[in-house]
C-alpha cells in the first residue's frame, strides 16, 4: 500500500476542543436527540427500552 499523505498539524487547546463538543452536543440537541436516561439501559423504559 502507498504511503498516506496528510496535511499539516494543526494544534488546539483543550478549551477550543471542548467548544467542538458543546456545538457538537447543541447539534445533536437541535436534531431532535435526548441525553441517555439514568440507569441501567437494560431496565429503562419508553423509547430507548422498548
């Protein structure tokens, strides 16, 4: 197989990584996801259970 080329290395904080999860997260929310229910996911209920 051929040598992969990639581009240059581009560095970043973890603060500017952490605002890739939030705006990742408020995407994720905006599209209708929910966070996972407390529990064990075997013995919740609804729509996640069933």
């Amino acid at each position: 197989f051929p040598v992969k080329q990639f581009g240059p290395t581009k560095w970043i904080t973890y603060a500017e990584m952490g605002d890739k999860f939030k705006a990742f997260g408020a995407f994720l929310r905006s599209i209708g996801n929910t966070p996972q229910p407390e529990g064990d996911i075997r013995s919740i209920q609804g729509k996640i259970g069933t």
